[in-house]
C-alpha cells in the first residue's frame, strides 16, 4: 500500500462516484425531482385552462417546471454529507477543495439531465402543442445542457452555503432563484422558437450565447469562492 | 532527556514534557529539525487562540508534544478540548497564536497536515447507505491510497468487522460503527492520531480490539480527550487540562494526581 495526495479530478471522481451510490442506494433526489416536474406538469394544465401549450407560453411552462425541480435538486446536494459528516471526512483528506466542487456539480448535472430524461418527454406528451421535429429535438438538447451545466454550478455554490445554515431550504430558493433568473430568461428565449406553432423556428444564438457566457462566468466565480465556502 | 514545555500562563505548576517512548529529542521551540529531518516535537502549540464571535473555545494554550508521545486533555463539557482537536486537524483556523503539526503550520500548510493526521471525533464521518468496505475504499480513495483493499481487508479483520464488510453502516450499532470509525481513522497509517474519546460507546472486548490501533501500543504521537482521570493519566505522557479554554493543568502525567483531574470539574 502506498499513498500519494490524489490529483483533483481522481478525488472528484471519487466523490462523484460516491454520490451517484448514495442516489441509486436511496433515491430520494431524483424521485422527488421527477414527482415535482409532472405534478407541475398536472397543475399547468388545469390552471391555465388549456389542453396544449405552445411558443413562448410552452417554453415557459417547461423552464419554470425544470428549474424550480433543480431548486430540490440543490436543496438536497449536500445534506447527507451534513447528516453523516461527509464534509468534515472530505475536508481532512489531503486533496484540492475544487475536487469537491467538480464532484457535486457534475452528480447535480447527472441528477438534471436524468429527470429531463423523463420530464421533457412528459412535456410533450402532456402540454405541448406542435411538437418539434427531430432537428428541434436536437436543438432543445443543446439549450438544455448549456442551461444545466449553470445550474449545476450555481447550484452547488448555493448548495454549499446552504447547506451551513439551519433555514437551508429557505436560503436555497432566496439564493438560488435571483442567481437562476438569466439561465431561466435566456433558455425561455432560445427555446421559444422550437415550440412556435407554425414550426419549429431557428435557435436564437444571441440566447445561447448568454447561457454560454454565464456558465463560464460561474464557473470562473465558483472556482474561486469554492474553498472559502466549505472552509472555516 | 525530558524536553522542557513551554511556560503555561494560567497553572502554578511548571510543566515539563515527558521524554517520548520512541524518537524523541531535544526541545524544539523554533520548529529546527531533528537528526532525522523530523521536528523533534509532532505538535507545538503557541498561545494559541480559537474564537467562536465573542467566546474564546481556546485561550492561549502552549505547550509541545515530543513525537511518539501522548497528551490527554481533561476539561469538562465546552472546556475547549474539542475545539483543540479540530484546530489540530485543520478544520477549524486558529484565531491567534500558532498551531504546528509535524512541523506544518495548520493555517498555511494545513494541506501537509491532512495526509499525515487520522481524526476519530464524535461524529464518524461514514455514509449509512455505503457499506463498511464502501466507506473505507471511499477514503482510501481520498487519500491516494493505491492498492487499499488488502489494508481494508486487514482493519476490518482486527476490528471484528470482517463478515459484515459487505453491510451498510445503517444497520451497525454504535459500538460497531465506532469501531469502523477506527478503521478510517488509521486507514492511512498517519503518524498523528487525533481522538476525541476514542473509546466512547466500545465495550471492553471492543475497546481491546481497536487498542492496537489507536492505544498507547500504536507508537503514533496521539492527543487523546478524556472525562477518566485513572484510565487518562495512565495512558498519557503530558496531561492538559483545560477549563473555560484556559490552560488550568499541564504536567507530566505521571506528576499528576486523579484529584488534579477532578478540580478541573469542580
């Protein structure tokens, strides 16, 4: 047995790996997130009093539903390392605290893009009008990763001071929101086109690049913040 | 030759650190190297400082442990001796003063620290829906460890583990999941060992068990927190007492007397 300090991205994958157990052990995240998107889904429909939705009014519908289900996403990012003493176990090993932050972010992007997996498909089946055709599919896909590699970002920020608090689920929407309003306005926009009733339309690449832009200003930002939140 | 501790500002009494068992040399106040490239003292303490707002957990402790030795901290309950612990162990920072261990500044090398300390607190820091052999591989992982399943395989074995390796920590009990905590705590062989009341919820045949682990028969410089003045002053070789996060007692173990001990709770 030999022991050498683990480079960053070994330790993240270790962490990772570890999250994504935990979650295929007692999948509370994923479930609750799923549950939420179609429960939404049931009460768009009713209180707005249409069978289909479609252009901006649909794309509304589908970002609001996906980013309020990423709010308990990031509520619950952290809380078993707090219950367990998981953080205090990964802060005394000797490995770079970016490890954690590339962990966390990359299990909530798992965690995301599984329930999108399940809810975009609902989406369309329960609410939305015209269906995009298979080139508007793809497109959607792309928003929809720019979109969530954001989240993922800004949610493990947020998760991270949250998690310290007692009013974490408090703190996590009062954070969270204000943080995700851009990543909410810029995929609403870039995806509006593809749920045009007339056809899907052309992606707004002005959108796409906001989204772009914004993930690496917060990545930037979380690279540099990340240890001082998770340290005394 | 018995390295001379620092003057302790709040006890009458004028400490001297015990020799170590084994490797230990002359004091070392400087942080100067030993023969051996080691810093003679594996922790030295100096007027060290932790604040919680306007509290003080710790209030000027000083003092320095030889390598190879054991320091036992009485104090009663919010007297500071965890807080200690975790300054040592670099999860909480010092407010003022200074903390080395094996030589490395907590605060600005506290990444060198990590690597070389094992920590058993009161929380175990192990996941209930990972098994044991999980939790460890988790760990092992965490600290670079190449080839850990035969180290595993050999903890849980002394520990009385083995058959239940495959089990989640969720249905361990106390004494069980204590036990595994061990297992973390030396996984990586440190050379210091950090134990706050590392027999807590063991019974004698398990405290027995983890003793060759992280009992006075380890060889690693330990600082251990004890409410047991017998078991504590026999087990150690420098005695803190801490009160208030004051200073109140520290002597030789084997100068100090269980009443000694006891006023500290009075």
């Amino acid at each position: 047995m030999s022991a050498r300090p683990p480079a960053t991205l070994a330790a993240a994958r270790a962490v990772l790996a570890k999250e994504l157990r935990l979650e295929r052990r007692a999948p509370q995240t994923l479930v609750a997130m799923a549950l939420y998107s179609s429960t939404a889904y049931v009460v768009f429909h009713f209180a707005l009093a249409r069978d289909t939705v479609d252009g901006s009014l649909a794309a509304g519908v589908l970002w609001v539903t996906l980013t309020l289900a990423a709010l308990l996403g990031i509520g619950r990012l952290f809380v078993s390392d707090r219950d367990e003493g998981g953080l205090e176990g990964f802060l005394l090993a000797p490995v770079d605290r970016s490890a954690l932050l590339l962990a966390k972010a990359a299990a909530l992007l798992a965690f995301l893009v599984a329930v999108q997996l399940v809810a975009v498909p609902l989406f369309a089946i329960l609410l939305l009008g015209p269906a995009p055709g298979a080139g508007g599919w793809l497109r959607l896909v792309l928003v929809l990763l720019l979109a969530d590699a954001g989240i993922a970002v800004v949610g493990t920020l947020v998760a991270a001071i949250a998690v310290q608090t007692r009013a974490r689920d408090l703190i996590t929407s009062i954070m969270a929101l204000p943080l995700l309003l851009p990543v909410l306005i810029a995929a609403s926009r870039a995806t509006a086109p593809l749920f045009a009733e007339a056809g899907a339309g052309a992606l707004a690449g002005r959108w796409l690049a906001i989204l772009g832009l914004y993930d690496l200003l917060f990545a930037l930002l979380a690279w540099a913040l990340f240890d001082y939140l998770v340290e005394d | 030759m018995a390295p001379e501790a620092p003057a302790e500002p709040s006890s009458a009494a004028t400490p001297r650190a015990p020799a170590a068992r084994r490797g230990a040399r002359s004091p070392n106040p400087t942080g100067a190297q030993g023969a051996g490239g080691e810093p003679a003292h594996a922790i030295e303490l100096d007027a060290l400082v932790r604040r919680y707002g306007e509290r003080a957990a710790l209030d000027g402790v000083t003092l320095a442990l030889p390598a190879g030795s054991t320091l036992v901290v009485f104090g009663p309950n919010g007297a500071g001796k965890s807080t200690l612990l975790r300054v040592l162990a670099t999860l909480l920072r010092p407010t003022a003063g200074t903390a080395r261990v094996l030589g490395c500044d907590v605060l600005r090398e506290g990444w060198r620290v990590r690597g070389r300390i094992g920590f058993l607190g009161h929380e175990p820091l192990l996941y209930g829906d990972l098994s044991a052999s999980e939790n460890l591989a988790y760990h092992a992982r965490l600290h670079g460890l190449r080839d850990a399943s035969a180290r595993i395989a050999e903890l849980l074995e002394r520990v009385g583990l083995a058959s239940r390796s495959a089990d989640r920590v969720h249905t361990f009990s106390r004494g069980m999941v204590q036990r595994l905590a061990v297992c973390r705590a030396v996984l990586h062989d440190p050379a210091v060992l950090l134990l706050d009341e590392p027999r807590a919820n063991l019974d004698p045949a398990a405290a027995e068990l983890v003793e060759p682990l992280v009992g006075r028969s380890s060889g690693r410089t330990r600082v251990v927190t004890s409410h047991d003045p017998v078991g504590g002053l026999a087990e150690g070789d420098l005695a803190l007492g801490l009160r208030a996060g004051r200073q109140a007692l520290l002597a030789p173990a084997a100068d100090v007397r269980p009443a000694q001990v006891g006023e500290l709770y009075r």
